[in-house]
C-alpha cells in the first residue's frame, strides 16, 4: 500500500497532548511527543551504535492501537489444533473468502472479549452465519471493551 514512510519504528511515545487551536474557529490538534530510535555509526566490529533523538509532531487525530492481534492467545484445550478452529482473525478472513463459511455453515463460536473478537462476531453476523461469542466477564461489566466504545460510533458491536 505504500505506506513504508508512515511508520515510524523503534519509536516509543512519551506524551499526547491536547493543543488548543491558534486561531479561532479551527480545530485543535494533537501534540506527540517521544524518542525515536536512529542507528548511528558502524564500529569496526559490524555492530552500530543507536542514539534516541526526542521528537514532537502535531495531529489532528491520533489513534493508538494497542492491540497484540498478532499474537493469538492459546486456551491449551483439546481440539484446539484441529483445522476448522481459528486463532487468528485473518484465518477467518480466509475461510471467509474461500467460501468456507456463509449462511448455511453451522455456527461458529468466538472466544475472547476483545475487539478482534468482536470483529469476528461481526464478519460471522454479515454472512448470516449463526454466531456465539463467550468470555469470562459480565456484558454488563464496564471493564469490557465493548462497554468503553462510544454507542453513537460504533453501534455494531453494541447490538
């Protein structure tokens, strides 16, 4: 996609601020701020030294993303590597679009409470497959991340 000068790795971010806007009427933006790793010189055994130099930059939005969706938890239960069971959402994708699931599969269970869980439930439910999704908390538990998502901007995972 493109998009190798949009990363920024080896970063870690220090602060994200509130500005307020300078002029009136336009909105008011985001200050970043943080080390980003650099490799310096080549020492004469083959390895660099790194520095990490501060940075700042502002943004209209910001979206931190900390989620571990590359990292599939493991239950350690039986059947848990039989080859219909999924542990990640992008295998899901695939049978998806291999025609693997649609309305007239058999249900399909989803295990976890975050919001790749959530997205699971959601694709099963586009395709009018019948879905069941269990986690350990209450749906009333206020600690779920479904219950910290504003209703108005995302009202799939609500209902």
């Amino acid at each position: 996609m493109s998009l190798e000068q949009s990363f920024a790795c080896g970063t870690t971010i220090t602060s994200v601020t509130r500005q307020p806007s300078n002029q009136e009427g336009s909105p008011s933006y985001w200050r970043v701020t943080g080390l980003q790793r650099r490799e310096g010189e080549e020492l004469g055994d083959g390895s660099s030294v790194s520095e990490e130099v501060p940075f700042s930059l502002l943004a209209h939005n910001v979206v931190l993303a900390t989620g571990t969706h590359d990292i599939p938890a493991r239950l350690g239960v039986e059947g848990e590597s039989l080859p219909f069971v999924c542990h990640s959402f992008w295998e899901l994708e695939a049978a998806i679009s291999h025609g693997e699931l649609d309305q007239s599969s058999d249900p399909v269970l989803v295990v976890g409470a975050g919001l790749t869980a959530a997205d699971a439930v959601l694709a099963a439910h586009h395709l009018n497959t019948p879905v069941y999704h269990a986690f350990r908390r209450s749906v009333t538990d206020p600690g779920l991340i479904f219950n910290q998502l504003p209703k108005l901007l995302y009202p799939e995972y609500h209902k």
